[in-house]
C-alpha cells in the first residue's frame, strides 16, 4: 500500500513540476509592471491630448485606450507579441521613422520589452 502512496505522489510532483516548466514565468501585471512602462516612455506622446494620441488615435492613458489600437487598428494581439504592433514598433521591427520611443527619447531596456512580451504572450489581461 505504501508503494502506490509514494508512487501517486511521485506522480503527482512530477506533474506539478512540468505543469510550472509549461507556465512559465510569473503572471505579468497590467498596472504593477506594464503600465509603469507605458507611464514613463510613451505618456507624454500618447496622452489624451499628446501629439502621439492626435496623430494615430492611440492613447495609453488606460488599459482601454492601450487595447483600443490606433485608427489604423490594434496594437496588442493577445497571446502574440509578435504580430503585436507595439512590440514591432518598441522593438526596432518598424520603419525607424515610427520606431518608439520617437526622436531622442531613450529607448526601451531589454528588460522593459521582456515585460511587455510576457505580457501580451500571457493574452495581455487587465490585471
């Protein structure tokens, strides 16, 4: 009887382990980690009134707005960070002339596209 105990929870364990590998990382919050991004590099353009908003429609002042797009469509493909157009445009994949940040702005971290990545890979949820 011992036997099939230790072999259940063997299983069990081994289940458990692979079911974690095939998840991931952790889940990636909207407001605690995307937002704050979204907050420092590309609010000033794409605010209600920013030039960014005015020339493309697009405004990151909320979840909404992010998951809106822009007149010419959406932005963020839930669950596909590549054909996900902020991430062709924070990534360098775009034309340079519509990379962003725009102009002199400093660029995004490796660490700060990581975060959108995951997100948008994890369906970008509003969490």
């Amino acid at each position: 009887m011992n036997r099939l105990v230790m072999a259940f929870v063997a299983t069990a364990l081994a289940a458990t382990t692979v079911a974690c590998d095939r998840a991931g990382k952790e889940a990636v919050s909207f407001r605690n980690d995307v937002m704050p991004i979204l907050r420092e590099n590309c609010l000033d353009c794409h605010d209600a009134v920013g030039q960014g908003t005015a020339a493309s429609g697009f405004s990151v002042v909320s979840y909404n707005g992010l998951m809106q797009g822009t007149q010419y469509g959406p932005v963020v493909v839930p669950g596909d960070p590549d054909a996900s157009v902020l991430m062709q445009l924070v990534e360098g994949r775009a034309d340079p002339s519509i990379a962003m940040p725009h102009g002199d702005s400093r660029k995004l971290y490796a660490a700060e596209k990581d975060v959108l990545r995951a997100w948008i890979a994890q369906g970008a949820p509003d969490n």
